[in-house]
C-alpha cells in the first residue's frame, strides 16, 4: 500500500509542480505581455478551469504525503513526506491567502474596457505570490522523489 500511495503522491505533487511551472514559465509572460483590458480579460478565461480542480490536487497530494509520513517504515522517508507536506500546505496557504484573493479582484470586474478609477494592475503582485508557491510546489515534488526512493 505504500508504494501506491507513494506514486500517488508523486503524481499529484508533479502535476502541482508542474502546472505552476508552466504558468510560471509561459502564462504568466503572455499576461505580462498584454494591455490591462485584455489581461483582465484573458485573467477571467484563464482561472475557469483552474479554480476547481488545483485545490483538489494540492490537498489531496499533502493528504497523501502527511499519511506516508505517519506510515511510511524507513524515517527519513517519513521526515521527507512529513517536509514536503509542509510545503504543499504553504502551497495552499499562498493561493488561498494570496493569489486566489487577487483573482476575485480582477473577476469582479465586469467589463475590462472600463476599468474602475482605482484600479492597480494586479500582475506583479501575483506574479510574486505564484512563484514563491511554484518554488514550494518543486521542493515538495524533489522531497517526495526523494522520500519514496528511500522506501
């Protein structure tokens, strides 16, 4: 059973990775690229799909890498699940904190044409936010790779 929960864990803690890497790496430069009315608008497009499902796949990948950290039978698996656990939690904790915030504010407007009078172009912030969680997000899947090699 643990070796199914450690590629479990792998899967779900790689497509975290990976999926913040990606936007990292290319989303993010096409927004950046952008005139604001447009980025609002592509920001909207963009979170539809997004917005469901990443919370699912964080948590359950810190589910899984809390309990092999409590059940695994070598203890250095057991201190790199229970580490990377801690940096898949700070990976939800930067979204829903930080960058899930952000994309309510720019949801909330309803035409990107006409922006409100005191609009701040959420970008750079978000950016910071994103990859501060996509930082976590590698570390978490390098510990994981690391924690079930030692199984």
């Amino acid at each position: 059973m643990t070796e199914v929960l450690g590629i479990a864990v792998l899967l779900g803690s790689g497509v975290t990775a990976g999926v913040l890497f990606a936007v990292a790496l290319s989303v993010l430069p096409a927004l950046f690229a952008m005139e604001t009315g447009t980025y609002v608008y592509a920001h909207k497009l963009l979170g539809r799909n997004w917005d469901p499902t990443m919370p699912v796949v964080v948590l359950t990948s810190t589910l899984l890498a809390a309990v092999l950290a409590l059940t695994a039978d070598d203890g250095a698996a057991q201190a790199l699940f229970a580490a990377a656990a801690v940096l898949l939690l700070g990976v939800s904790a930067v979204s829903h904190l930080c960058n899930v915030p952000i994309n309510r504010r720019v949801k909330s407007v309803e035409n990107p044409d006409e922006l409100p009078a005191d609009w701040e172009d959420p970008r750079p912030l978000w950016r910071r936010w994103h990859l501060l969680r996509t930082l976590l997000a590698v570390l978490a899947l390098a510990l994981n790779a690391a924690a079930v090699t030692a199984l």
